[in-house]
C-alpha cells in the first residue's frame, strides 16, 4: 500500500501490478487466481495463493464472525472505537494479515499510520500525544496482533495453565516451539478430563526405557544410509553456564544427523593428544570405513589431533568447520575501522531503540512490526545481518524521524533521540551501510550454504566463496573506492587457506556438474588435483582407482547418458549427488565416489542443546545416575536433530531480548545508563508483541540457487591480483 498524490493504491509486491481502486478484496483475488474484477497474478507462490483461495472461500462466515469479535474485545478494552477504526484501515479481518506499504514509498502521513492515541491519520492531522503510563497503555492495545488474535487469546484459560507450569519449573519459554508440544496438548485432550498423568517415576522409568528405544531405532535408519554416502564425523565445542567445556560427537549423513555421545572436554581440551585418542575412538565405534571426513573447529590442538587422524586412518580427511572460518572473517572485517564506525554507529540507534518500550512500539508501527536487529547464527554474523536489515527498512526509519509523532515525543529531545535522527538523516551512513552489506552479503550467505539443512554443502562451499571474492572486487571496482579489493580478499585467505587447499572442496566443486560445466577452459590445476587426491585416498583398491580415471573422461567430455538432453536440464535442477545416481549409471566407480563426496557437510553447527542434564551428569558421582542421564542426553540431543531435520517452514522466531537470543544480540540491545532517566516508557509491559511481516523485506532467496554458473576469473582461483606474480 502506497500513497500516490491523495489516493492510496495497493501494489502486487509479486507481479508488479497496481490497483487503482476495488480494495483488499479486488487484491485476493488476483492473488487466488479466482476470476472476478482482477487479472491473475502469475508469480505468486503456490503457499500465498492457497491462502488467498482459503480466506475467499470463508470470507462469508468470517464477516457474520466479525461483529462477535468486536463485541469481545470492548468486554477487554474499554477503547474498542480507536481498535475497530485501526482495524479497517490496517488488518484484513477476514485473513489478518497486514497490508505492507512498498519500502521507499511509505509516508508517515499515510493512512496505515496510527497516531499515539489510536486514530488512524485519514486525514492527516494529528492529535497532541499524551506523556502518561496511560497513552503507553493506550498505544500497547493497538498492536496488530492483539487486533488480529482477538480476546479470545488474551483469556484463554489453556495457555494461562500451560504459562503457570513453564513459569514454575523455569522453562525456556521456546519450548512451545518444539515440535513435540502440539501433539503433546493433542494427547492429554484426547484422554479427556480424566486423563492419568504421568509421575516421576514413570518418567525415569518406562517412558525414558522406550523413548531411548524408539530413538535408537530411527538412528538404524539413517545408520544404513552410511554404506552409501559415508557420513561426516562432527566435533561440537561448546561451553555451559558453569565453565564446563563440552564435546559432543555426531554422525552427519543426508538421512539425517545422529547424536553419538557428549564428553566433558574441560581437562583435555588444550591436549592435542588426548583429542585425537578420543575423536579416534568415536571413528572405530561408527566404522572408520563409513567416514569420510572428521569436522573440528580450526584450533592448533584440533589441527594436530587431526593431522594424526589422518595417518592412523589413511582413507579419511580431516576437516576445520567451514562455518567457523566464515565467522573469523565476518569478525576481522568488523575490525576494520570504516566498517567498525558504522556498526557503532548502528548500534547506538538499537541500544535507544530497544531499551525504552515507547520508541521501540513507535518503530515497530512504522516498521510494520518487523525488528531492526537481525539475530544470526554468530555474533559476528549478526553484526552484518542487523545491517542489511536497517537499509531494508531505511526509508521507514527516515519516514518516523521527521514526522510530527517524533517531534512531539519525550524522547526526541533526549541525548539517544537526537544522536538517532542525525545518524537516520545521515546519508553518508546509508551509504556507508549499503556498501558494507554489499560487501558481506555473499560472505552471510556462505555461512548458511555451509549450515545448511535443506541438502548437503560440499557441492556448493568452494563456488559460494568464489562468487563472494569475485562480488567483493565487482562492487569495489564499480564504486572506484579508495579501499582496494585486496584488503578483503587478503583477510579471507589468511582463514579460509586451509580450505582453498582442501580436496574434499575442489572435489566438490569438480563433480557438481552445475558448476563443472561452467568452467571458462580446463579450469584450474588445484581443482584436478583435488580430485585425483580424493580419488586416492577415499579408494583403496588400486584396481576402481584406475577404472574411475577412465571414466572421468566421459564426464569431462559429457559424454553418454551425461550428454543427454535431460541430464542437461537436470544440471540445474537435481542435487548434485541425485544427479549421479540418475546419469551416472556408466561410470558406476566414479558415480560411487561422486554420491560419497557430494553427500558431505561442511559445519559443525546445528545442535541447539540445554546443558542441564550435561551438568547433573557431570555432577553426580553414583553410576546409575550417571547412566540416566546419559540416556537423557541421548534422547533429548537427538530428538534436537530430528526436529531440525523435519522443519518444513521457517521456525518461529525468538524475541530478541529473551534470555537465549542474548548471546547473540547483546551488543545491540546492551543499555546504556544515559538513556533510562525516565522509567515509565522503559517497561517491558508496556511493549507491542512482534508481529511483523517479512513479506516487506522482499521475497527469500535461495542461497544455493544465486551462486549461478560461470566462473572465469582466474585471479580469484590463483588468490593474487593480476601483476602480482
């Protein structure tokens, strides 16, 4: 929704079509493809278009519906005009969702704007907003997802139960995230109000007993897939509350990540020899015939240990964690003074924004609910993701910095409000943050290639950093800045060199055919090395070595079923390992190999554990309990696992000032004493939930998808700029 002259016209953000009049109605069923008083859109995902057919098909029941929901909310809120005038004008009451104005085109005089006291502007004046606990109250009850929901929600004497027992016993509250929770309600609603609960007993008894079983029985399942595409032996570091330093050993294969064991590593973990005697006996209890490689993070110690791995066991590699490598760049990059200035600069609006619940409500209502901070898989990482998200919201945050609702609020003329309108109005800082979001976007990127759940990373990781040198020097040489490229270019190869080098990357990259094919020539001499290296080390009969050296042959020269129209096609379309078991039945050796390598991750990330039973394991000196909660960790780390693996929509995301989202966000939302003079606006009571809509931010893309074809800049393969040989 944007504002053309006087009139508000609405845009497709998927086709580009703008409607000059019908409303919201005329606008779902251009989305639903329902002829009518629109023409269909052709670029709608199939997900919004079923939606759209469901909100038109129910949209009689749900009007006769609307008036009872009104009526509930005046029982709540006693300002139910001001809600019921928001409510035409922002929510969609028959689907409630949020209508988005068009970044760049959003006016703070718009109509989707609601004034302090929770009128819509129609006609663009304004009233006086009051400074009391009362007009923060007031602002509160207008949140979109109060309005959406409806007071049902509000009261629900179920989630009032279910809140008392998590508040009880200290639970994360992301623990209504589990996919484990609905079926959880499910089951004690289908026993009725009878139903038995289960005791402690029980619970340490027959249900762990079978939980373990049932775990271990999936696990066979992804186990018997290792034959095949041999698995990845993953090296998780991680620290607890208390200082304990732990190891968590998993098996990585496409079926699915199993959960070996956790090991205290606080007395070894500076011991390169007791690492390798414990990582080598995790490689004999899977079968050192089914691991291709052992991931650890890149520390000197791990690097010795895996050196001698490697020659105790000479068909396996040893690996540093691609995402830890990705991460130390992100963080040499932020030491770089130009970069370091603005991310403090950024920071000093989200530290004001998020520690006083007035202006943190006024930027979400001109924000449409979205966040400014960006929370990431690292912190480093989220340094960079914050960014890219305040430029996608730019225009949005110029809009509410110059309108008359800031001018007339408290906090505009404190010292954080005033820093904050001249950083927002300074369009040298955009500037600055659209070159360094630029800059590390293709870095971001490979960092979740290398994480990735959707399909294996070892077919991708050595193109994602191509393509991110080779957009670092595009964009440096495009803009003519004084930085060379060579300062970028030189921090990633001081932590990726050992990558660069790695047989298993180029081998990679040498057998997706997407990228294979690509190649300008013969493509560089590391990679065919990389490729005869794995062939030696991962085979080791002489006599496949030789049949698979003939066969390279016919795919170098796409010849056979390689050469087929639809193998072609399929280049682009089927995982690189699907590819080979389709089209590679000629050369069955080589295909083997291929399935093998390709099969592979490149990250230890992934295991989002809770440390405590790993603490009473630790903690307690009788074996039986020590046995418990082994099985504890057992079943509660691969149940972890598989709920990873069975996502099949984006998960909710956590609020950024809960306790788990900290570590990673603290920088940017960390107080600063000079800001709180004023209390009353800073309570967390008076804070609109989230309920933003990331369809402003612009589709997703696909990470795998945008590293493209072509690659034929031998000055990124040689890692030197020209001339300087």
């Amino acid at each position: 929704m944007f504002k053309n002259g006087e009139r508000v016209q609405l845009k497709c953000l998927y086709c580009g079509k703008v409607f000059k009049g019908g409303g919201i109605h005329r606008i779902k069923e251009h989305l639903a493809g329902q002829k009518g008083n629109a023409s269909t859109c052709l670029r709608v995902p199939a997900d919004v278009r079923i939606v759209m057919q469901e909100s038109l098909d129910g949209v009689v029941v749900k009007k006769r519906k609307k008036q009872k929901i009104a009526d509930e909310i005046t029982n709540v809120n006693p300002i139910s005009s001001e809600i019921d005038t928001f409510t035409n004008h922002v929510v969609d009451v028959n689907t409630g969702l949020l209508m988005l104005g068009e970044p760049g085109t959003v006016e703070a005089s718009s109509s989707m704007l609601v004034s302090q006291e929770g009128t819509s502007n129609v006609s663009g004046d304004r009233r006086k907003r009051g400074r009391g606990k009362s007009s923060a109250v007031e602002g509160n009850a207008l949140s979109v997802s109060t309005v959406g929901l409806g007071a049902k929600r509000l009261n629900n004497p179920i989630h009032m139960a279910i809140g008392k027992f998590l508040f009880d016993i200290g639970a994360p509250l992301d623990a209504v995230n589990s996919v484990y929770f609905q079926g959880m309600v499910d089951a004690i609603v289908s026993g009725g109000s009878g139903a038995s609960l289960p005791s402690w007993n029980d619970l340490e008894g027959w249900i762990l007993n079978k939980s373990v079983e049932e775990v271990k029985s999936d696990n066979d399942k992804i186990i018997a897939a290792w034959a095949r595409t041999g698995c990845s032996i993953l090296v998780n570091k991680c620290s607890t509350q208390k200082g304990r330093i732990l190891l968590n050993f998993l098996a990585y294969c496409p079926e699915g990540t199993v959960f070996l064991k956790s090991l205290d590593g606080s007395g070894i973990i500076n011991s390169s020899d007791a690492l390798y005697e414990l990582i080598k006996q995790v490689v004999e209890e899977v079968g050192f015939k089914h691991v291709v490689q052992v991931i650890t993070s890149g520390e000197e110690q791990f690097i010795v240990a895996g050196r001698r791995l490697t020659e105790t066991f000479p068909t396996l590699y040893w690996t540093p964690c691609a995402a830890h490598c990705i991460d130390l760049i992100l963080e040499d990059f932020a030491k770089l003074a130009r970069i370091n200035a603005v991310i403090e600069q950024a920071r000093s609006i989200t530290r004001f924004v998020y520690n006083h619940s007035f202006v943190l409500n006024m930027v979400r209502r001109y924000t449409f609910g979205i966040d400014i901070v960006d929370p990431a898989v690292t912190r480093s990482a989220t340094n960079f993701t914050t960014l890219k998200r305040m430029v996608d919201l730019q225009s949005n945050l110029e809009n509410m910095v110059t309108s008359e609702e800031w001018m007339d609020c408290l906090y505009s003329k404190k010292p954080g409000g005033l820093e904050m309108l001249d950083i927002v109005s300074n369009k040298s800082f955009w500037s600055s943050c659209a070159l360094i979001t630029q800059l590390t976007n293709p870095l971001l990127q490979v960092l979740r290639i290398a994480g990735s759940k959707k399909r294996p990373a070892m077919g991708y990781v050595y193109a994602g950093m191509y393509r991110a040198k080779e957009k670092i020097k595009k964009e440096l040489i495009r803009r003519e800045e004084r930085e060379d490229y060579m300062v970028y270019w030189n921090i990633i190869d001081r932590w990726w060199e050992q990558q660069w080098h790695h047989p298993l990357h180029t081998a990679g990259f040498y057998l997706n055919p997407k990228f294979f094919y690509s190649i300008e020539g013969h493509g560089p001499n590391e990679m065919h090395s990389g490729m005869l290296d794995c062939m030696e080390k991962l085979v080791a009969d002489g006599n496949v070595q030789d049949k698979i050296s003939k066969e390279m042959n016919s795919y170098k020269n796409a010849a056979g079923d390689f050469g087929r129209k639809m193998a072609v096609r399929a280049r682009d379309t089927l995982l690189p390992a699907e590819w080979w078991s389709t089209y590679g039945g000629s050369c069955p050796n080589l295909a083997r190999l291929a399935i093998r390598i390709l099969s592979q991750t490149c990250s230890t990330l992934g295991l989002q554990q809770n440390h405590f039973y790993s603490e009473k394991l630790h903690e307690t000196k009788n074996l039986l309990e020590q046995q418990r909660f082994k099985d504890l960790i057992f079943v509660h780390c691969n149940l972890q696992l598989r709920q990873i693996g069975s996502e099949t929509k984006e998960p909710a995301s956590m609020p950024l000032m809960s306790f788990d989202a900290t570590n990673m966000v603290e920088d940017w939302v960390m107080g600063n004493d000079t800001f709180l003079e004023d209390y009353t606006y800073s309570e967390w009571t008076a804070l609109d939930p989230v309920s933003g809509n990331k369809m402003l931010l612009g589709p997703s893309t696909d990470e795998f998808e945008e590293l493209g074809a072509g690659f034929d800049d031998y000055e990124i393969f040689n890692r030197v700029k020209d001339g300087d040989n």
